[in-house]
C-alpha cells in the first residue's frame, strides 16, 4: 500500500505560495523552495513598512506644517503648542492639507495659535 501524502492539501499549499510570488524574478516565481524564502521575506517586509509608511507620512505632514507657519514668524512646536492652548483639535493631516491649499486658513490658525499663547499661564516668563 503507498504511503499517504495528503497530496491535495500539500499541492494546495504549494500553489497559493507559488501565486503570491507571481511576478518575482526568476526561480522564486516559479520554484517552491525559491519561492516560500521570497513569499516569507517579502511579506516580513510588508509587515515592516506598513508601519514604516504611517512614520513616513506623520513627518511628512510635519514638514508641510513647519514650511508653512515659518514664514508666520512661529515655529512648528509653538504652533501646535498655541493650536492646543487655543483649544483647536486638528490633527497633523488636515493640517498639512490646509498647508498645502489654503494659505489663509494657515494664517488664521497661526494667528489664533499666537494670541493663545501670549494669553497662556506663565507667557510673561518665557519672553524675559
């Protein structure tokens, strides 16, 4: 009697790890071996810079927020420093957006996030 494989399963394993490495270069789209090595690593990359794109972004926005309230005459850390006194709750996307776009409403945020903080606990302190 020959001996069981569990030959349907197995050859199901084998062609979805062959399918996710379509496109790759190569014996790794074509092989089994070759290919769960590139399936695993590439997906431990996926992983990785899932992340690694939500980090990029957050500074990206960072930057758009810096660029335009500099020339306002207040820098990025006093501004969402003021937006937070002020008490407006924007977060650093739509930010960035209104950086991009709409100079005037960065203005008036800039504006508003100054006048918060000359109002501010302890102003006086931090301008001698």
């Amino acid at each position: 009697m020959p001996r069981a494989t569990n030959s349907p399963a197995s050859r199901k394993r084998r062609k979805r790890t062959l399918d996710q490495a379509k496109g790759f270069r190569g014996f790794r789209s074509s092989h089994f071996r070759y290919a769960k090595d590139a399936v695993r690593k590439a997906m431990t990359y996926a992983f990785r810079d899932r992340k690694q794109r939500r980090r990029n972004f957050r500074n990206l926005w960072v930057q758009r927020i810096n660029a335009a309230v500099r020339p306002l005459g207040i820098s990025y850390s006093r501004f969402m420093e003021g937006l937070k006194a002020a008490g407006i709750d924007m977060d650093r996307k739509v930010l960035a957006d209104l950086a991009v776009n709409d100079s005037a409403a960065i203005g008036a945020l800039a504006n508003q996030a100054k006048a918060a903080l000359a109002n501010k606990p302890g102003a006086e302190l931090a301008k001698a």
